[in-house]
C-alpha cells in the first residue's frame, strides 16, 4: 500500500493495492507496519465503527478531548463518500484549514486522523457502507462536534441539500467552539503524540 501524509499534519491518504482476476480482488485495507511506520506509532485498536448513510447525508464535524483523543483509521466499504478532515486544534499552522478524500468501493482507499483532529463525511450513493478503525471507545462526555455547515470552515460539501443529524445541526461553529474551551490545543497533541511514539520505541527496543 502506498501512504501520503496530507497537507494537515498528523492525516494520511492511504492507497491499497488491489489484485484482481476473474474470481474477483483481494486487498490489504489495513496494515498496523506500515501504518505505524508512517506515522510514528501503531494505532491502538479500541472500537471499530460501521455507518450506512442515504445519499447527501453528513456526518460531522466530530472530535474527541485530548488526551486521549480518539485516531481513526477510515474506509468506504460500500458506495462513495468524500472524506473530510478538519484541523480544529488551536495553535496549529492549519488551523481552521480542512482536506477531502474521496473513500469509495472501486480505489478502496483509505484515511488516517491523528488524535485532536475533526472529522465527517459526506455519502455520495446511496447506502454509502463507512468503516472505521478508532484508538479509543466512545465517552459521550468527551465527544463533540462542530456544525459542519459553518460559514468559517466553509466546507465544499458535494450536496445540495446536506442531510444532518439533530445533533450535528445543533453543534456549535468552530468559533462558538475555541471561545467555549472545546478544541483541543495544538501543544497537547504533540505532546500526546511524542508520548505514543515514546511508549512504542521503549516496548520495541
């Protein structure tokens, strides 16, 4: 598989090889080296996610408290979405920047977020099949979200009508969000993510 770090530090666009014959394809989707190798550290397995969404659904813009924080590892097992990451962690170079992957059941690609990153995405089928890898399980209390038709952001999503939850149609702007105390600080995910690659290297050595 090849990996390619995006222009937000701490996400990776991740493209399978897939090897096919008249029986069908096989593909590695998911590989803990290479991931590991890429980003610093493996990603611990604590919950895996699957979602169907109706076409012009939006999921997002979600996010957890770092630490822990909550890396995901996200793939289009059915039909097509279009990715989105979102670098809400006050201090950052790109704060307030967002980066698309287009996931979807033909290239199998796949994304990396680090911990301290949003995410969402936009089904482009319908039955658009998500499945996702998470580094922690879900803690309702440490779970936000961002509203992902914030004028801020300004999000290209590829919908005329956007189909968002109660929840997510609720959710506050990226700047109702900083001025709240919500967002993760640029600081403390460095300071997580050295603490993961430092745990990693003292078991490995």
């Amino acid at each position: 598989m090849k990996i390619r770090p995006l222009t937000i530090e701490g996400a990776f666009e991740v493209t399978p090889v897939q090897h096919g014959d008249a029986r069908g394809s096989f593909l590695e989707w998911y590989r803990f080296d290479h991931l590991a190798a890429a980003v610093g550290h493996p990603l611990d397995l604590a919950q895996g996610n699957l979602s169907v969404s109706a076409r012009d659904v939006v999921r997002g813009i979600h996010f957890a408290d770092v630490p822990p924080g909550q890396a995901k590892y996200v793939t289009c097992v059915k039909g097509a979405v279009l990715d989105v990451i979102v670098d809400i962690r006050v201090g950052s170079p790109t704060f307030g920047a967002w980066e698309s992957v287009r996931l979807d059941d033909e290239e199998r690609k796949a994304v990396y977020l680090a911990e301290g990153l949003g995410h969402g995405f936009c089904a482009l089928t319908e039955g658009a099949t998500v499945a996702y890898l998470c580094s922690t399980e879900y803690r309702p209390g440490r779970e936000h979200g961002i509203h992902p038709l914030d004028p801020e952001l300004n999000i290209a999503w590829p919908a005329e009508t956007p189909l968002l939850s109660g929840k997510d149609a609720q959710a506050p702007s990226l700047a109702e969000a900083r001025a709240n105390g919500l967002l993760p600080r640029y600081q403390e995910c460095q300071n997580y993510a050295e603490s993961l690659r430092r745990n990693h290297y003292s078991r490995t050595s």
